[in-house]
C-alpha cells in the first residue's frame, strides 16, 4: 500500500520543480499538471479498497497522535480525494491548449498547488493543518482568478480575496479558542473531549468555524464572491473552483460540525440556510444573460441543496450529499470547459449569441446538454440518482419541517430546469444570430474534446449503474457520523 | 480590577481584531480594506499568543540543561502564529498586486466606483 | 445606516466572545491557574516544553514544533508563500510587458557604496539566524526574511541593479525540493514523513537536532528567494 501522504508530497514536488523545468523548456510545464493528477487518481483509487476496510491513519515525524499532526484517509477522503483528482486531471488536459494568454508556466504551478490544497483539506486529521491547507486552496485561487490581470479578473479577484481573508481570520479565532479549551488540535482529540466543557464557548468557537469556511463554501449571506469570481476567471479555473473548491469548504463545515463537535442542535439551522441559498441561487440564475453568470449561480443553488442533504443527520442523506457533491462536481465541470469553447467560438458569453451552436459545435453542444440535463436531476444521468437519493431520505426522516422544506427546495429545481432548457433549446431550435463573426480560433483541439467527452460519458455510466459510487458512499455517511469509531481509529486504544 | 488585569491581553487584542473589521466593513478605499484585513490578522495572531501565555513566563527555548521547563510559555501558540503570520504576508502581497491592477485598470481604489461586475 | 449596522454586527461578536470567556478557565493561564499545568493531558502543548529537548535534541523547542512535530504545517507554510510569489509574479505579468524601461535616477555615491558595504553582511546575519534556529530565537522564516531585506536594500540603494529572476528560480525550486526530499527520506527510512532520522547529537551544539537545521536551512533559503522575488516583482521596473 502506499503512504496517502504521497498524494500531497508528490504534486508538491512537481510543483515546486516547474520552475526549473520552465528555464530548460516553454512546453514542459504543461503537461506537469496532468502527470501530478494521474498519480493522484492512480494511487487515490487504489487507495479505496483499504481505507473502505478501515480509515488509514497516518503520523508524520514519528509521533503518535495528538503530538504530531497526521492524515486520516478513512472512505470520504479518498473517494473525494480521487474525485479531485479526476477532475483535475481531465480540466489538465483541457488546459494544454485552452490556456494561450498571460503567464502560462505560473498558472500550471498554481492550478497544482490549487489542488493539493484541496486534497490536503480532505485528508488531514488536525484543525489548523486544516487551516493551512484551505489557505493554500484559497490563496491560489485569489491569484488564478486573477491571474492573467484583466480588468474583471482583478476585480473579482480582489472582492474573493477581501471576503476570503476575514473567513480565514474567523476561521483563525476559532482555532485559538478550541485550542485555549482543549489544549489539543487533533480533530479527534477534540472530539472525545467535547462534551467535557460548558457549551457556550463551544457553540461561539463552532459559530467562527462555521462563518469561516461559510465563506468558501458560499452559504447564503456570504456568498456575493461566488458569481464575480467563477465567471471571471479562465473557464478551466472556473470547472475546478465550481467542482472542487467550494464542496472542500462545505467539507470542512461537514466534519467540524459532524465528527469534531456533533453538534446536532445547529442543523436544523443549516438546513434552512440551505434552502435558502438553494432558492437564492436559482432564482438569480434565471435572470442571467451571461452563460458563466449563470453556471456561478447555479452552483451556489447546488450548494444549497447539498447543505440541505448534509443537515438531515441520517445515512443516506449524507450518502445523498456525498453523491450530489459527486455528480455535481463532474456536471459543472462538465458545463464550463464545454462553454469555454463555445465561448472562443462565438467571441462572446451572451446565452443569445450562443444561439444555433448545435450545428457549430455539435459535440460540445451534445456533452453540454448532457451535463445539463444531469444538472436537472433527469433519467438517466447521475444527477437523478444523486438527488433521488436524497429525496428518499428526507422522506426517510418523516419530519413535516424537512419535508415542507424540501417541497419549497423543488421550486428551486424546477427554475432550474427552466433556464437549462431555454439554453438548450437555443442550441438546437434557435437560428444563430445573423452577425455572429465565425471566430477562426474556436477550432476545438483533440485536447479539449477528449477531457468533455469522457466527463459526459461518466456522467452517463454512473448514472446507469450508480452502484459504481454508491458502494463508497454508504462507508462515507458513516465516516463523517460515526464519531466513536473515528476517535478509535485516530487514537488507538 | 481583577477581571481586568487578567482578561487585559485578551481586551486588548479582540479590540484590534474588531476595529480591523470595523474599517473592512465601513471604508470604501481598497488599501484602507487591506490594512483592515491586516489589522485583523495581528490581533488574531496576539490572541493565538495570549492562548499559550502563563504570568511571568519565559519562552521556550533552553539555553542549557538545568532550565526548567515549567516557566515557560506553551511553544505551539508560537508555532501556529509563525504560520499565521506567513498566511498573512502572503495574503498581503496578493492584495496590493491586486491593488496595483485594481488602479491600473480603473483609475481609482475606491470600491463604490468599481463597479464593472453587478449581480 | 451601513456604520450602524456594522457597528451592531461588532457588538453582537463583542457580546459573544466576552461570555464566552467567561465560565471554564481557559488557555494556558487558566490551566496555570487551576494548578493544572503539569498535566501533559490538559494541554500537549506542555509535553513539548517538557520532553522536547530530548526528544530532538534541539534547544529552541518552537523550533521542534515547528520543524519536527508540527512540519506538515510549515510545508504548508512555504507552499502558502511559494503561492503567492508565484501569483504576484502572474498578475503583475502583463503591467511589466506594457510598462517602458524608466530612467532610474542614480543613487549618491555615499548611498550607494554604503548599500554595497551593508548587503553581504545582511546576508551574513540572515544566514546565521536561519543556520542556528534550533539553538536561539529565529530560524529559516526570519532569516529568510532578514535576507529578503537585504536586496530591499540593494533595490534601493543601487538602482538597476537587482536579483536575476532565472537565479531567483532555481534558488526556490531547489530549496523547495531539498525540503520535501528531506521529509521523504524519513519516510523512505523509517515510513514516516518528515522523521527526524540523523543522529541528533547533543543538545546546544551547533550539530545538534538531526534534520531541524537541515529544513530551517532550505527554508531559509526559499524564503529569502520567494520575498526577494516578491520585492522584485513589486519594485516594477521593466527588464
């Protein structure tokens, strides 16, 4: 078996080493990105099988927990893990040739580093190595969205960095004062403590937490980054930010909430947030002429609703969360590298001049429609299975308060399937405008093509035999409740 | 009197964390926001301090063996700090190279007229 | 109104943090107080004051922490930093392209052999703040930083005259590596990363603490290129 912190040790490695490799050649570095996540994915899927008999916990520096800081790959780290890792590698490839502007050899470092982050965020076991590793997600996103110093890069770049930073200050507070309570920073140290102390210094410390990651994970109040930054960055930064980033920041709400304090008196509250963010989301969706607008307020939809899964507090509800994560994470990306082309193509991000691209662009405009379509939650794509799971879980509850909120989520969806179907249509069923220039550059490369159309047919292979994911997903749910088992694992006996 | 002169450190640097929010939500001028964030972040870093601090204590570094280690303050707070305090370094210089852009491409550091994305 | 309502926010965090202090003791001094502190299970914090020098044979016990049983976060640390060397260098990409070549106005002969005469000497201090952080206050963070001011200095004072970006690369791709090799070798050795697996000597030499000066010394050496880099990039003269 391999360590699980070579998953973070190697793509550091390539990372750091790009810049040597740019000074011997200008081609090199792109293809580094993809060799780092080809052996994330190799070594995280060839992981799963260990950590589903039991979560693998491994120390650094030789100390046992809690006097070291160490990674727990129990079966949710590994399965997102392997998820970012999927998803990296095929936006990789679709970056070889997509990226042609500003400093090309930094981006390829920072879109490594980007991922690390996130697969460090799933893995480790100790809060503030947490911290850092969702700083080190965070702060190479600041810089991706704005990277190639366009006017809207900057501009959302600075509004996602602001709002970014005082999170990861209340992130901070929230720290020290776990740490002044407990005197430990081992999640599961903290987690066989917690009922020893009065609650309300628990209930403030969670509420920084909480507020903190909020930011990243764009909950309600927090979220008027998300929109500016998605769709201002490069489409290909825009499919990770969507598909991975913000689900690391609800991952992390997810197990301080779940495993570190089992705060169950909160999730009601969550719930609601989610619904809210859900119905906020789509609705400013709907009214959006410009497709990356669109696909950014669509996620923080997505988002709400796996918020609203990840409160229920039963098994298959989180399954059902943990499958949206998934389904989500491949559809979005899906979305955005297919617009990216389209939007080459047509030189502009107006749904209208999108118009006829059908016939233009039939094999973006297919996956397109497919990732759409999963979207909506339609047969037989994995959206479907992902949400029906969690509609048979909130039914599973028999709560009237879960079941009157998700009847008000529904109307969410069914906006949803509004505007991707007036989208969609336009493709097929629509004229193209008359004085679209046909752009020489949108010619699609072999690159591109490749990473949309294997997305696509995962979408759909997964959505024909969800058995494929669903045998993780059951170990996952119990992963992030079973908190006995967890502070087992970590500690020994 | 008791209650302040043993919660005094940690009045002293919750007011600067909450000032350093105050300026971010309140000032329009970009760098006036930066400086905010900043502000925050040391009173954040004096808090982490705080945590580990004991009256009287010396720090944690022995400079021969008969040194008892029971008068010294806890090492980890300083060791998050360090760490924190090179997150906000980093942060930092992001944050004027954006402002650098910010005023190149507009004109101006005041985030009332920068305005070219709306929901 | 906005004032008000911010004003209102702060008041209600203000009220939450003040009860939350409040109740159980809390921190260190707290701990202290309650005559608790001995307790390696009240806090582990304790357990490195008072088992570290011997554990790692290093004198400056935030230097372990640091180092050794916290290193996971200081590679973070570095990778944070390496961020955003790189990321400013990206946004400030274009505006060195577009910006035309000025005229630096030559510094005062005094200024300028002045800043010659000080520059290897902050490299000197630099150095050794970074190659004896297992022993005294400071390490590769600080000295990477005395050493970045070094050639603030030199941007100042001798202008035209600055870091090559090529050296620059080579510099923090290496240092970089050279840590994680270090790191992995523990793990090649003993299957645990970042493990302390030389010899770790006697306490207060300056061979002492195995891989604690070893990683304080690449990471001086990357600090010191990536703010060097960040001063560089910043200064914005076009080259």
């Amino acid at each position: 078996m391999v360590s699980p912190i070579l998953l973070i040790a190697v793509p550091l490695g390539l990372a750091f080493a790009i810049p040597v490799l740019g000074l011997a050649s200008k081609r090199v570095p792109r293809y580094v990105p993809v060799i780092a996540m080809l052996f994330n994915l190799v070594v995280s899927v060839s992981l799963l099988p260990h950590a589903l008999k039991a979560p693998i916990v491994v120390r650094t520096a030789g100390w046992a927990p809690p006097y070291s800081i160490h990674l727990v790959a129990g079966p949710l780290g590994v399965l997102l893990s392997s998820l970012i890792a999927l998803i990296g590698l095929l936006v990789a490839v679709y970056g070889i040739d997509y990226i042609r502007e500003g400093a090309k050899v930094k981006y390829q470092i920072l879109y490594i580093l980007m991922l690390v982050g996130a697969t460090g965020v799933v893995l480790t076991g100790d809060i503030f190595n947490l911290f850092v590793f969702f700083e080190v997600l965070c702060i190479s996103s600041y810089a991706l969205v704005a990277y190639r110093g366009d006017s809207t890069g900057v501009e959302a770049g600075a509004k996602y960095l602001i709002q970014g930073a005082i999170g990861s200050g209340l992130v901070l507070i929230g720290i020290g004062l776990v740490y002044g309570t407990f005197g430990t920073l081992t999640m599961a140290d903290i987690a066989a403590n917690v009922s020893s102390v009065g609650s309300f210094r628990l209930f403030v410390s969670l509420a920084f937490l909480i507020t903190g990651f909020g930011v990243e994970a764009a909950i309600f109040p927090l979220n008027g980054w998300l929109p500016d930054a998605h769709s201002s960055a490069p489409s290909s930064i825009s499919a990770i930010l969507s598909g991975i980033a913000i689900k690391a920041g609800l991952y992390a709400i997810a197990r301080v909430v779940y495993t570190v304090y089992g705060a169950s008196s909160i999730l009601p509250f969550l719930a609601v947030l989610g619904i809210v963010t859900l119905l906020i989301g789509e609705m400013c969706a709907f009214g959006q002429e410009d497709i990356k607008r669109l696909l950014a307020f669509s996620s923080i939809g997505q988002m709400g609703l796996i918020l609203f899964a990840l409160a229920l507090a039963s098994a298959t509800g989180i399954s059902g969360a943990v499958f949206l994560i998934v389904s989500h994470g491949l559809a979005k990306a899906l979305l955005f590298l297919a617009s990216g082309y389209m939007i080459y193509r047509t030189g502009s991000r107006d749904i209208s001049s999108l118009n006829g691209i059908g016939k233009r662009m039939p094999i973006m405009s297919l996956c397109f429609t497919v990732g759409a379509f999963s979207l909506i939650g339609l047969p037989p794509f994995v959206g479907f299975a992902s949400k029906f799971t969690i509609v048979r879980a909130v039914l599973g509850t028999g709560s009237t308060f879960f079941i009157t909120l998700l009847a008000i989520g529904l109307i969410g969806t069914v906006i949803e399937g509004a505007y991707f179907l007036r989208i969609v249509q336009g493709f097929y069923f629509k004229p193209a405008p008359e004085d679209s220039p046909e752009q020489t550059e949108g010619k699609v490369p072999f690159s591109a093509l490749v990473p949309v159309g294997l997305l696509a047919v995962l979408i759909l292979t997964i959505g024909l035999f969800p058995g494929i994911v669903g045998r993780v997903l059951g170990p996952a749910a119990d992963d992030l409740l079973d908190r006995t088992a967890y502070v087992q694992h970590v500690m020994g006996d | 009197m008791s209650f302040l002169s043993s919660y005094i450190h940690y009045i002293g640097c919750f007011s600067l964390i909450l000032i350093g929010l105050y300026v971010v939500l309140v000032k329009p001028n970009l760098i006036k926001v930066i400086i905010g964030i900043n502000l925050m972040g040391t009173g954040v870093n004096l808090f982490l301090v705080t945590v580990g601090y004991i009256h009287a204590g010396t720090a944690p570094i022995f400079s021969e063996a008969a040194q008892q280690p029971e008068g010294m303050v806890d090492p980890v707070p300083q060791a998050l700090v360090l760490t924190a305090i090179v997150i906000g370094v980093a942060v930092l210089a992001l944050a004027l190279s954006l402002a650098i852009r910010v005023y190149d491409h507009y004109g101006t550091l005041d985030l009332r007229k920068i305005k070219a994305l709306r929901w | 109104m906005r004032r008000l309502i911010s004003l209102l926010l702060l008041l209600i965090v203000a009220l939450g943090i003040f009860l939350c202090f409040s109740g159980a003791s809390f921190g260190a001094e707290g701990a202290s107080r309650a005559g608790k502190l001995t307790e390696d299970k009240v806090n582990f914090g304790r357990r490195y004051a008072s088992r570290g020098l011997e554990e790692n044979k290093a004198g400056n016990i935030v230097a372990s922490v640091v180092v050794n049983y916290r290193g996971f976060d200081t590679l973070g640390e570095v990778t944070v930093l390496f961020i955003a060397a790189v990321g400013l260098a990206a946004i400030l990409h274009a505006r060195r392209e577009e910006a035309t070549p000025s005229k630096a106005e030559p510094a005062s002969l005094i200024v300028f052999t002045g800043c010659r005469f000080l520059f290897p000497l902050i490299l000197l201090l630099g150095a050794y703040i970074f190659i004896h952080g297992h022993l005294t206050p400071g390490g590769g963070f600080q000295g990477g930083a005395v050493v970045a001011s070094g050639f603030l200095l030199i941007y100042l004072g001798c202008r035209g005259r600055g870091l090559r970006s090529a050296g620059v690369a080579v510099a923090e791709s290496l240092s970089g590596l050279a840590f994680l090799a270090v790191a992995l070798v523990g793990l090649a050795v003993g299957g645990s990363f970042l493990l302390n697996f030389l010899p770790k000597g006697s306490a207060f030499a300056l061979f002492s603490g195995g891989v604690i000066p070893l990683i304080y010394v690449a990471i001086g050496f990357k600090v010191g290129s990536e703010l060097g880099g960040i001063i560089d990039n910043l200064s914005g003269e076009a080259r």
